[in-house]
C-alpha cells in the first residue's frame, strides 16, 4: 500500500486504471474503501452534486469533522443550537398537495423545531443479524465514534442526549449544514453525527438526505418521502439502481479521484407519526438482502428545558 497507487491492466487492448485507497489509515478501513473502489463507480463531483456532502478525516468521527468542515468552508459553527429543525421548513420536501395538507402537525413540528424535542429509543435486533452488528461495532462503529448502534437494551435505559449543530456561512449568517449529534446517556456513546438536508434525484424527486461521515469518505443514506392515510410521514430508502433512493458509499482515492457505491440490497423505512395517544413516536426498520436485521422505536417528546 506504501507504493504505486495505481496499476494498469490489459483488457482487451484497453488501458484499464486501477485506483487504491488512501494508504496511511487503519487497515480495515482502507480494505472497505478498496472493496467501494472495485464494486462502485468513479463520479464527478460537479454532475453528481445531489449526492455530494461532508467526509470524514481518517480514523475518528464523533465531531470532530466539523472543526476542519468549518475551516475549509469559511464556516461559523453553532452549538446547542436552541430553535431550528432538521429542516428549515417541511416544504423543502416538496410533496404533492394532497399528501402536505394530510401530514400531521406534530410531524411538521418535529422535523422544523427538532431542537424542542428529547428522544428515547429502544432496539431490537434480528437474532441472525445480532453477531454481524457486533462485529461491524468491533472493527469500526466503537472506536470511529459513528453509527454506533446499542446491542443491548440497558444501553438506552438512560435515554439519549440529542444536540442540533448548525454550521454557518460567516458572510451571510446562513445555514450551510445541520448536524444532528446522538449520544447514550448511558456510556456517552456516540450513535449518529449525521448531516441532514434534502435533494433533488436526478428524476426530480425531493427526499430527505443522511450523510453520515467515515474516514476519508461517508455513508448518504437518500429516502424518498410520502404521507400515510393517517398524516404519518414515511420515509424509504428502496431503489433499484444509482440514482434511486437508498445508501450509498461514498469515499476520496489516493489520487483525489471520487468513487461511489450504491447497496441496493440495504434498506431502510422509517415511519414518523402521532399515536393514539397524541404522542410523537418513529418506527425506524432496516433489512439486509430483503430479512430484518434490526428495528429502532423512537418515542420524541417536549424537552423539559423549555
């Protein structure tokens, strides 16, 4: 890994690049990253923009990106940020009018004031999926300090502490990125430092963006947005080629070059809703080649600070 970053193979009389990881970083990062090189696609930021978003630097996650993603970008950052929404206005969703005049104003308040809210949630792994879910935590969600998900149920027991960062261009004062930081109460776990937002896929359809920072590269989970008959907001994540919602991996090469990898066999549903009890609840379910490898059941509630 220390030599040539590229080789050229013969295929057909065809000069054929092959592109390596950045070396200098933990092994089994560098080997993920090398595997998304061979199975993705080489993208261009510029005609890919909907896709584009925050990386990571190279082992830790946590926050720690968001200091140099402000130096880079001329960038102010805000923390304990006290009003404002994973979304600055639920229309940014862009849904057709039937479906936005049938969507709960719970829903609507969640996601535009999110700040006013605390969380408790609760797992369920797939018994098959379980070992899998420890070992991704052993070689890499434990120590990068992202998507770090509880195996066991009396990691939640506490709650969470959920915290909005904004980030700010320093000439306008407007908000660039959202950061929403998850940490277990419990242990002081980091679960999620995502980046939210929406896009627009290249058919012209709104969905809610998820880039969740890896070293020198991150994890876009895309999810296409509709209303249910009860004003409950569905989230999905179901596509079947580069282009649909879905996850995708992104990371940066050794030579700068951009690389992408669409996992059309993961997929992920999360339905936003009010009980009937009038209580704000989630139903985050994810599968793995179509069988159930985990649910999160989120209960959000007015924080107590206000």
């Amino acid at each position: 890994m220390g030599g040539e970053n590229w080789i050229l193979c013969q295929s057909r009389n065809k000069k054929v690049v092959v592109r390596f990881a950045y070396p200098s970083q933990r092994f089994q990062d560098w080997v993920s990253q090398q595997w998304c090189i061979w199975r993705g696609q080489r993208i261009d930021p510029q005609s890919t923009n909907w896709l584009m978003g925050p990386f990571g630097n190279v082992d830790s996650i946590a926050d720690d990106f968001i200091a140099r993603l402000a130096e880079d970008e001329h960038l102010d950052i805000e923390r304990k940020v006290k009003t404002g929404g994973l979304l600055s206005s639920i229309k940014e969703l862009n849904l057709p009018e039937s479906e936005f005049e049938r969507l709960s104003p719970q829903v609507i308040d969640f996601y535009e004031n999110t700040t006013q809210y605390d969380l408790e949630l609760w797992i369920e792994w797939s018994t098959y999926f379980r070992p899998f879910g420890g070992l991704v935590q052993y070689l890499y969600s434990r120590r990068l300090k992202q998507l770090n998900l509880p195996l066991r149920p009396l990691e939640t027991s506490r709650g969470i502490n959920s915290e909005l960062i904004m980030l700010r261009d320093s000439q306008s004062g407007e908000v660039k990125y959202t950061v929403w930081y998850r940490v277990l109460r419990s242990n002081n776990h980091v679960i999620y430092s995502g980046v939210y937002s929406t896009c627009v896929l290249p058919c012209g359809k709104a969905c809610v963006k998820a880039i969740f920072p890896l070293p020198r590269g991150n994890a876009t989970v895309i999810m296409s947005p509709t209303v249910g008959p009860n004003g409950e907001l569905h989230l999905d994540s179901s596509g079947e080629k580069f282009g649909d919602p879905g996850l995708y991996f992104l990371l940066e090469d050794s030579k700068g070059g951009y690389w992408a990898q669409y996992i059309r066999s993961f997929r992920e549903h999360i339905e936003v809703f009010a009980d009937d009890r009038d209580e704000l609840r989630a139903e985050h379910s994810i599968t793995l080649w179509k069988q159930r490898m985990l649910e999160i059941h989120f209960k959000m509630f007015q924080s107590k600070q206000l």
